[in-house]
C-alpha cells in the first residue's frame, strides 16, 4: 500500500485514485511561505490546469480545510502515503473513518446477496484502510469469509 512519493505529480495520483489504493496522504509538516506551519496536514487536493499545478488542499489537526496557491507552499516535510488508521492526524482519522464506515455500510447493502470479485476486492481494501477492530462492531462480519481472507488485520 505504500508508494514513495517524489513530488506534487505523484502526490496527485495516489489523490486520483484514493477509491482503488485506499489510504491518505500525510506530511510531517507543511509550511508556507507567510511562515505558517502544520503538523500532521493531510494532503486532500491538488488542483490541475493542464499539467501545471496551481491550487493545493490540505486538512489541519484542528480540521481546517485550507486551500493555498501554489505559490505560498514553502516545505512538505516527510509526505507518506499511509492508511487511514495509521494517520497521526487524529481529527481527520475520526472523520475519514466515519465516511468510510458509511459508505462501506452502504456497499455492503447493496452487495449483500451478492459476492462478487469487485465487491469483494473493495471491501478488503476498506477493512485494510480502516482497520477490521473498527468495523466489526459496525457491520455484519459473517459475509466475510475469515478463512479465505488475505488482508492484515489492523
């Protein structure tokens, strides 16, 4: 699940395609060019014109939305891409996992008759995302099949 990140472009894939590859983005520290600095900021957009960056989103500990120039970014310290339960941010982690158990619910809703390949796949990506000691009291785990089941458990 994780991928070395070498710059905005990468930062930016891993951003596009979140539903496939699960997990966040976060940074040690951010800090811009007015000498502001967040601990813990997770990265939550990267704005395109073309293929020049202009805009960057970032979520702080204190669950402010910021979105800068990207001009006034000055330092991305330590940018890793991690899971959702292993993010230092504790704020967004509650948040995010609160969305993921709702949308999860809702998938499993809608599946519930059927285990198909797709279904299944995005639901172990979930449980690996979030951890499975969060969602067994929120889901039924008996559509799971724990002998077969080839993710770690958080």
């Amino acid at each position: 699940m994780y991928y070395q990140i070498n710059g905005l472009k990468d930062i930016h894939k891993l951003l596009t395609n979140e539903r496939k590859i699960g997990g966040v983005i976060e940074v040690n520290t951010l800090r811009l060019q007015t000498g502001e600095v967040y601990e813990n900021a997770i990265i939550t957009h990267i704005d395109l014109l073309g293929s020049s960056i202009y805009a960057f989103g970032f979520v702080t500990e204190d669950l402010q939305n910021i979105i800068v120039n990207i001009n006034e970014l000055s330092l991305l310290q330590e940018p890793k891409h991690k899971k959702v339960c292993e993010v230092n941010n504790q704020a967004y982690k509650t948040t995010k996992t609160k969305a993921k158990i709702k949308y999860l619910k809702r998938l499993v809703d809608l599946n519930k008759d059927s285990m198909n390949p797709i279904f299944l796949e995005e639901l172990k990506m979930i449980i690996e995302d979030i951890g499975f000691s969060t969602i067994k009291n929120e889901i039924n785990t008996s559509i799971i099949d724990l002998e077969n089941r080839t993710y770690s458990i958080a």
